[in-house]
C-alpha cells in the first residue's frame, strides 16, 4: 500500500504550475483548479489522489514480478529517472528512445546480447587478438550499445508496465506501449491529452523539483511492492519448511511404535476354521473306534 501525500509538499515542489493557457489541452480541464497571469495551476488535490492511485497500482505489479520501465528523456528529468529507477532496481530509458524498443522487442534484445559477447571477447582473450582498428569500432560499438541500452540488460522480457515524464515529448514510447496493451503510468502536464494513458498524474513535467517528488514517490511504492513480494516468498518458504518438519517428526513417532499384530485376512480365516472343523472330525472318529474297541472287549469278557 503506497503511503498517503501531502498537498503541502506537492504545493512547495512547484507541482501545481502547468502551462501557458494558450498551450493548454482541453482534456485537461477536469484538473485544472484555476488561472493566474495567463498559466493554468492545477488542483493538487486531484493529483495527489491520482498519485496514490498510481502507487498502489504500480506497488501491486511489482510484487507480482513484473518490471516497471522507466522513459524520461528530457534533460531536467535524466538523472532523477535514473538514480529512482537504480533505487528501485528498475529498468529504464533515459537517452534517445530507440525505435521498437516494446514492438520490435527480440532485435533489442540480440542488440543487449551483442554487448555480452564483447564482454566475453574481452573476458577470454579474444578481443586483443583484433587488430588496432578492429578493437576501436568494437569499443566504440560497445559504448554505444551501452549508452542506450546498458540500463535495459536486465529486462528479458516486456515489461509490466511503463512510467512516463511527459507523454508529449515520448510519444512513440508511449504508441508502441498501446498497441501492446502495455498499462502507462505518466505525469500529464496541461497541454498533454491524459486519455493516452491508463494512470495520468496531473503534475508539472518541466520543473527537476516536481519531477523528483512525483518520481520519488513512484519509486517508493514500487520498492514497498518489492518488499511485499519478498516477505510472501519468505513466508512460503517457511511454511514448507514447517511443514517438512511436521511430517519428518511424525514419521520418527510412528517408527518409534511397537508394531502391532498384523490382521489376518478373510483367506487366513477361512484356512483356519477348515482346519478347526478337520480336527475336530479326526477326534470324532477317533472317540468312535475307540468306543467300538472298547465294546469289543467288554463283548468278549
């Protein structure tokens, strides 16, 4: 569960400034509080109700497993997206979005693989058998790759779901994402259209303060969804283990018990009685003959 917010600590990162009016989209006016020297303000309260919502959302997709990706390419938002992304052991984009990164996803893949093996040639000895020059265009290759993919090695599949700082600026991040059905979590500035997305969070995209508050925020939920996952896994984990336990002791108790007499079954008794009912007709002919010797006897005194 995400933490509740302050309006007050929203109020004093700037997250209510949005645009000039004449830049203004009129999808956004359900959260737009008012209009002060030709700039909309927006209604905090909206947005800070919109953050929980988003944080709750985004803290129950990352205690399922999945990865939040991270798309921030605007200079005031580069680092803070990395450093709360690193935090939250995220993956994310924060140079050039390459193109099919969601929807050509396995050629951004065998790209990441391609670092590996260079790693590797450098690892067995392989890359300082290359000539001079061949060693230069690997190199600069692999810094390349590195700067735009280094933080995406991690993600081998898609993501669960993407987080955005204005969705006007990454708007192919953003088309590549709905056609794939991937849900979009982004700050939404009043010129943007928030029904391009499925989480939007009213705030000011322009200022690094705004920016820090809102992705701090994210990244703290996300972190809490990890450690709930965590604290499952480890539950779980005990559980088999007492029940392991329980079963192991029960069997030493049971081995401890004097074995008791088998049953005999319905065969046994059958053979029993058959052998009763012989013996007793062996002595029954046995009393006969002797009472017939007997009689004989007596006949003959």
């Amino acid at each position: 569960m995400a933490k509740n917010i302050e309006v007050k600590d929203l109020l004093d990162a700037g997250v209510h400034f949005g645009h000039l009016t004449r830049r203004w989209n009129p999808n956004m006016a359900p959260y737009i509080y008012m209009e002060r020297n030709g700039i909309h303000i927006i209604n905090l309260y909206k947005s800070a109700a919109k953050m929980q919502e988003a944080g709750d959302a985004l803290s129950k997709i990352a205690a399922s497993g999945r990865k939040i990706l991270f798309v921030a390419t605007k200079k005031q938002a580069k680092e803070i997206v990395a450093e709360e992304a690193e935090k939250a052991n995220m993956p994310y984009i924060t140079e050039r979005w390459p193109g099919g990164m969601l929807t050509n996803f396995v050629t951004i893949r065998k790209a990441v693989k391609k670092m590996a093996s260079i790693d590797r040639m450098k690892k067995d000895g392989t890359f300082n058998s290359l000539s001079k020059k061949e060693r230069l265009q690997v190199s600069r290759l692999r810094a390349k790759l590195e700067k735009q993919l280094g933080s995406i090695t991690d993600m081998t599949r898609l993501p669960g779901a993407l987080f955005v700082v204005d969705i006007t600026r990454e708007h192919i991040a953003i088309k590549e994402a709905q056609k794939l059905n991937i849900p979009i979590f982004a700050m939404v500035d009043t010129n943007s259209d928030p029904r391009e997305v499925e989480y939007a969070i009213p705030a000011n995209d322009d200022a690094s303060k705004s920016i820090k508050k809102v992705v701090s925020y994210v990244s703290d939920a996300i972190v809490d969804g990890l450690s709930d996952r965590k604290a499952e896994k480890e539950a779980k984990k005990e559980k088999k283990e007492a029940a392991k336990k329980e079963e192991a002791t029960k069997k030493a108790a049971k081995a401890k018990q004097p074995k008791a007499e088998v049953p005999s079954t319905d065969k046994e008794d059958k053979k029993a009685m058959k052998e009763a009912k012989e013996d007793v007709k062996l002595e029954s002919k046995q009393e006969t003959l002797d009472k017939a010797l007997s009689d004989k006897k007596e006949d003959k005194k």
